[in-house]
C-alpha cells in the first residue's frame, strides 16, 4: 500500500466540490541521518513587504460583518503519495488512568448561533480552522473567516466579526477580502498578539497575500501595527510560531491555478521590525515536492532560545518509521548568511497512517458517513519550551491503532539548539474508540497535555485531553481522560473535520492549559459549534516537588593568558519552592580556576563565575560545564572559554574593546554579530557599497616560535573582478611584504582560519583590506576575529 500525502486547500468553494492534484517530478530523499545536511546551493528569497501601517484601537473600529451564505466547502487536495504499509506500532498505549483533573474555565466560542457584541454567528463553510490562544488577560479565537476576543472567563469582549477587521482601513485584499485560514499566537517573550490570514486567494492568477497584524500592546482590543506580503504562489495552510529572532509561517504552495504542488515554504518575518511597527521583510525557503505541512518551533513563554539560535522545523519523514526536519537560521543584516539546512531524519517508532490511502475512515454514531483523519501531517502545533539544560518540542499525529486511530505523540529534546533527539513517543489509543485532529503542550514543570476529538460508530464526536507528569513513565499518558464538551450531534454529508485544533499554555502562569476544538451540538451540516476549555496537571501551580533551570549570560568569554573572564550565572524555580543550590565549574583548562560569588544561591538568585587563568595555560578554546546541586535535582549548563595570548603582541585582536589598538581607513566598525568567539569582531567594509577599507597594526613577535593567526569571514556577492578581500604582512625588519590571503570573493557561511609563521624579534605590519567598487547592490564587507600571536606548540 502506498499512502498519499494529503494537502486541504484554504479556498473556499461550493459544496459538494472536489479537486485532485498531482505533482510531476518528486524528488527522492535522503538517507536518514541524525544531522540536519546543509544544501549549499539553497538561497533564500527576501520579500518585501507591500504595505503596513498602525490601525485605531481594535475596540473602535466596527466589526466587518460576516458572511451569512450556507453555500462553502472546502475541498481536499492531494499531493504526492508518501510511503505507507502495515507497521505494527510497538509503543500503542491501551490503558488509561482516572486522575486527570476537569476543566476549570469551559465556555462556547465561534460557532452555530455564537453570540457577542458584534452580533450572532452563522456558519458558512466547512470544515471549521479551530485556532486559539491565551494571553495576559484575554483570549483569542480565530475560525475560519471570524474572530472574537475573550476575557478568561468566557465574556466576550469583541466579535464575533470578520477577520479583516483588523486591517480595516488597511487598503489592498487585506481590507477587501477576508479569505481565511487565520492563525492566533500570544508572543510571550514581548506580550503581544500576532494575527496571519491570508487574501485573494479566490482569484485563479493571483497575486495572493498574507496579511501579519502585531499588537501593540499585551491588549488585543488596542492598536496593531499591519502589514502586507505577496506570493506569486498560492501560499495554502499557514501556520505561524513565535521565536526569538522571527516570526515563522509555514505554507504548502501550489500554482496560481491550483493544479500542482510546488513543495513547502517557510518564511521568517521579522519581528524586531513588525514590534517596533517598521518596515519589514521576509526571507523564505522552499523545500522540495516530498514534504509538505511543516511545522517551526513556537516557544512556550518562559525562557527563550539563546540569541542567534536557529528554529528547529519538523515534518512528516519520506518512511513510516521517520520525522523529517531543518534548520532554519535568519541573518536580517545579511540575507546571504541566511540557511536552512536538512532535510536530517529523526527514527520513531513504526507506525501506519491512519485510515490508509484515503485518510478518511473515522465512524460517528447514527450515521455512515466518515470523518477525515488528516493523518498526513504532523498536527498545529510544534510546540517548544527551553528548561536551560535541555529544550523539549512536543508534538502529534494521527495513526492506525490496532482496528481504531490514536494519537501518536512525541517529545523532542536538544541542547543549545543542536541537533533534535526523540526522547519519548507513544500512541495513545486507550480503547477502541478512534482520536485523532489532536494538539499537544507542555507547561513550565514538563508536564504534557494533549488535545484531540474522539469519534466511534456508536458515538458522536466528542472533545477530551488527556496527559502526563513529568515523573511519569517514559512514552506513557497515564492521567486518563478528560472531557471537554461530549458533541451530541454527527455530520452527515461531508468528510471533513476541521484543519487543527490547538492547545496551548497560559503565559502568566506556565501551568494553565488552554484547549479549543469543534464539536456539532446536533446532527446535521454546517451547524458546527467550538469550546475553549482550560485545566492544569498535578504539580505545576501547587508543587509535588522542587526543580530548578539554570543559564549563563555571556554563554562564552575570552581571557588572555594570565587573566580572567566571568559570566553570570542565573536560575529560576520551575516547580515547587526555592531551595539551596551550589554551583560548580568543571572542565577547565591548565593552570585555570573557577570561583563563584556567592558560592551557592537560593534558586531564583545569580552568582557571578570567575575564570582565572595561569602563565601555564594554552592558548585554545575550552568547553566548561556549570554545574548547579541542590537536594532535589541537579542541572548542569555548558560555557566556553576561549584564552588568548597576553596583551603586548597584538593589541585588542579578539575586538572586545572596539576597535582600539589599529588603524583603520574607509568604512570599518566593531560589531557584535557574527563573532567568532566573545562578543566583538571588526567589520571591514559596509552594508552599503563603500571603497576602500582597511584595518592594520604593527607589532614584535616575541622570542622563540610563533605563529601569527586570525579568523575571517567574507561575504562578497559581486566577482573578483570587481570586489575581493585580501591579507598582507610586511616584515618591516627585512623590507619584505607577504600576501596571506590572495584577494578573494566569496559568501562565506562560518569564518575561516588563516595561520602564518613569524621570526622572532621580528617587527611586523598586518593590513586587511576590503575593496568595494562602490555600485548599488552588493555591498562587499568582511568579518575578522581572534588576531592572536602564539607559542607554535611542539
């Protein structure tokens, strides 16, 4: 058997209509591999954007009215199969707990006959694009063409209106169209809602759009600052993630007429830009016809990826027994030094698609007609949190479980975003009832939650979660069932059943839960309903234990021989109380030692970490682990600690104090990003086309034999003929002049080492020089680090 990859188109059409797509020329995948495989020849596309402004307060502008024709369905587009078969799934769950506590907050949101300030709703089309989240004091619910805006407790403060009413005033088919498949997220790391929909979508040549709000504020009834993208490509089912350097959308393309699919893209947006409410840009990437429904990493409040990580992206594997994923990393200065390397491959554990090549096998009771499963992708959302000494992304899919379906759950750890590890996995499929349209959390404690519907032939679709502790069994959901809203009604006419459901978790607490999903309250068609529920699990809010994370802020630090770097060291409280913790260094290179102040803090505190180094310690970079003990747990953090030969040969070559100690003409500056190691590096040259640039200084080499070293980077998009970098050193004892680096143009994606032997006694004049020709539009900059003289070891 060969099971497809299925793709659901987000233009609506009448009811009744299908679509059936083939794609010519998939292109065959790679081996699997624990490691992400850079593709050199990728570059990214940098979209600007069409348009943006600030709207008035959401709260006075009138609600754009919704639609009120019952004539919508959306179709089911087919994309290429993806290898399937009969696996038999080794980690399937068949027992189920009673512990898992109800729901607190429980309220009816978008659907048949919702009522607000703005009006009452009636559905138009199906399937419902189930999408929440939950703010600082709000939450938010985008289904479909429609939004409202919640307080905590289920009063509805706006809606239920149309979505384009955040881009009233707008102008262009943000304003005039309002064509769906929104997506809602709270960026917890600035206290702001994000809101993507996309437009014209109708039209058979495009150009399409997708349409960014930003808040601006952690108040969704206020200003937003709006923004506008185009795609020549119809950009279907968007997703969108937060993170700490972009906001990511991922979308599966196809022609302007809708006939073929043309792989999936993932676009980064700048956020910096869109929260201040500048001009913005994109930088997307396309990936090949095999993969499709992609997933970025979306932090989960709390602790953010380190500064400069790239997102971790994940998809469905090109076997059953595999998850495909990339790395996605966004240079806003330079594009060029922009990457997105994979496809790698992640084994799970063996599994077959739900309901086989159709994908549509879900019973209801008192009705024939099946549900579609969607088990061709990976399910809304990838959702990420970062405990310092390990980051986790948990996230879900839809496969066969014995004569039924169950969810398929994962968690996913890596360290300092390195490359990605399943860490547990499991099925869960309790009985024989059949779950799927799931969405999957975590909160600040590492405990899980997982959302789905569960249908059977003698029931009607219902929405329940279930979840685990941390401390619980690895691979297992032991808490049992809980249950959201039992649906008292079946669908009779049409296979789907919504895109996704979504959970997520509060960021003012880390703990509560927020769970929303569609359910029908009767039997019928285009009467759906949909229900926001919250709850939290044992051991968050009230304890049931003590645990901490750990970090430290600079991660890495430069000392010379001799002297000495610090870093602090900060924890925080994750679970529990705080406690006693004591910090320890090891790792540390010859003649070096760590000392803390204060030695030992009460979680919640910082200590600073001094490393000393000895006239006996090598020149090198060294890899230290910070160690934290306290009665409950132990975490441990890496550091790295690059020592450099003392001041009095060459002055300032790390750049960590400017540009002091060398001459410089043209356009030349410390920067702080890229570096090679510490926090300074020199740029040579400029973002803009310049001339000339150099930076250069004299020096003695010391007494017996050393060797003189550097690190640079170049990114010369022109040719040799025109732009180029290059590297002398004039002995300035015997007159003579040396070329280390014959000019070169080149982009490079990491710096690259160049070493020299020099005379003892010996005066010298290093020079780095840039040349720019100084035309529009490829500007020729270089980055250099780490100029140090050494001791050549024997």
């Amino acid at each position: 058997m060969v099971a497809p990859l299925r793709q659901t188109v987000c233009r609506r059409v009448l009811a009744g209509a299908t679509i059936a797509v083939t794609a010519a020329g998939v292109v065959a995948g790679p081996v699997g591999s624990a490691q992400a495989r850079p593709a050199p020849d990728r570059t990214s596309t940098v979209r600007h954007e069409v348009r943006h402004d600030v709207s008035r307060p959401l709260a006075q502008i009138a609600a754009a009215p919704l639609r009120d024709r019952r004539t919508e369905n959306e179709p089911v587009r087919r994309m290429p199969n993806r290898p399937g078969g009969q696996h038999r799934d080794p980690v399937v769950q068949r027992n189920a707990g009673t512990a898992i506590p109800g729901p607190s907050a429980n309220f009816e949101a978008i659907g048949q006959g919702f009522t607000g300030p703005s009006g009452t709703f009636r559905v138009t089309g199906i399937p419902p694009d189930t999408n929440a989240a939950a703010g600082a004091t709000q939450v938010v619910e985008i289904v479909n063409t429609a939004f409202a805006v919640f307080g905590k407790t289920g009063t509805v403060l706006f809606g239920p209106a149309a979505t384009n009413t955040l881009w009233a005033g707008f102008g262009g088919a943000c304003q005039t169209t309002n064509d769906g498949d929104g997506v809602v997220r709270y960026d917890a790391l600035a206290n702001r809602w994000v809101i993507t929909q996309f437009a014209n979508v109708g039209s058979s040549a495009g150009p399409f759009f997708e349409c960014v709000a930003v808040s601006r504020t952690a108040d969704a009834l206020g200003a937003w600052n709006r923004y506008s993208f185009q795609y020549a490509s119809f950009p279907d089912y968007p997703k969108l993630s937060v993170w700490l350097d972009a906001y990511y959308t991922t979308y599966n393309l196809f022609n302007a007429a809708g006939t073929a699919f043309l792989g999936a893209e993932i676009c980064a947006m700048d956020r910096a830009a869109m929260l201040a409410g500048t001009a913005a840009t994109q930088q997307c990437f396309t990936t090949s016809t095999q993969f499709g429904s992609l997933l970025a990493a979306d932090v989960e409040g709390g602790m953010p990826p380190a500064a400069g990580e790239p997102n971790t992206v994940l998809a469905l594997g090109a076997t059953a027994t595999t998850l495909a994923f990339w790395k996605f990393h966004v240079d806003w200065a330079v594009p060029a030094r922009s990457t997105f390397t994979g496809p790698g491959t992640l084994t799970v554990a063996p599994y077959t698609v739900a309901c086989g090549v159709s994908g549509t096998c879900i019973p209801q009771g008192g009705t024939s007609q099946t549900l579609d499963s969607l088990s061709d992708r990976i399910m809304f959302r990838l959702a990420y949190r970062n405990f310092g000494d390990h980051e986790s992304m948990v996230v879900n899919h839809a496969v066969t479980a014995g004569g039924s379906v169950g969810v398929r759950w994962y968690e996913i750890r890596q360290t300092a975003g390195g490359p990605p590890s399943v860490f547990q996995q499991g099925t869960y499929a309790p009985d024989a009832a059949y779950r799927f349209m799931g969405s999957a959390a975590m909160d600040k404690v590492g405990n899980i939650a997982v959302g789905y519907s569960v249908s059977s032939p003698s029931t009607a679709p219902q929405v329940r979660y279930t979840g685990r502790l941390a401390s619980d069994p690895l691979g297992q959901l032991p808490l049992g069932e809980g249950t959201i809203v039992a649906g008292n009604g079946s669908q009779t006419s049409f296979t789907r059943w919504g895109d996704y459901s979504s959970m997520v978790v509060d960021p003012t607490d880390g703990c509560t839960f927020w769970y929303a999903n569609e359910y029908l309250a009767a039997t019928g068609n285009f009467n759906w309903h949909t229900r926001v529920a919250s709850f939290q699990l044992p051991g968050c809010a009230s304890g049931g234990g003590n645990d901490f994370t750990m970090s430290v802020d600079p991660p890495s630090a430069t000392a010379s021989v001799g002297g000495s770097a610090t870093t602090t060291v900060r924890t925080s409280v994750v679970l529990g109380s705080a406690e006693t913790v004591t910090l320890s260094a090891s790792g540390l290179p010859p003649g070096a030692t760590a000392a803390f102040s204060p030695p030992s803090v009460t979680v919640g505190g910082s200590s600073t970490m001094t490393v000393s180094t000895s006239a006996s310690t090598p020149v090198d970079t060294f890899g230290l682990t910070v160690t934290g003990t306290a009665r409950s747990a132990t975490h441990a953090v890496p550091f790295a600690l690059s020592v450099v030969p003392s001041s009095g040969v060459v002055v300032n070559g790390t750049f960590e104090a400017g540009l002091s100690g060398w001459t410089s003409t043209g356009s030349t500056a410390a920067v702080s990003d890229p570096v090679h190691t510490g926090r300074g590096a020199a740029r040579i040259g400029a973002v803009t086309p310049t001339r000339d640039s150099t930076l250069a200084q004299t020096f003695t080499a010391p007494g017996g034999q050393n060797q003189l070293s550097l690190w640079y980077l170049t990114e010369c998009p022109d040719t040799i003929m025109f732009d180029w970098f290059t590297i002398t050193l004039r002995d300035n004892t015997t007159g003579t002049t040396t070329t280390l680096l014959a000019r070169t143009c080149t982009i490079l994606n990491s710096y690259v080492k160049l070493t020299t032997g020099l005379t003892a006694g010996h005066s010298y004049t290093l020079t780095l020089t840039n040349h720019d020709d100084n035309a529009t539009g490829d500007a020729t900059r270089t980055f250099v680090d780490d100029v140090v003289v050494s001791a050549v070891r024997a």
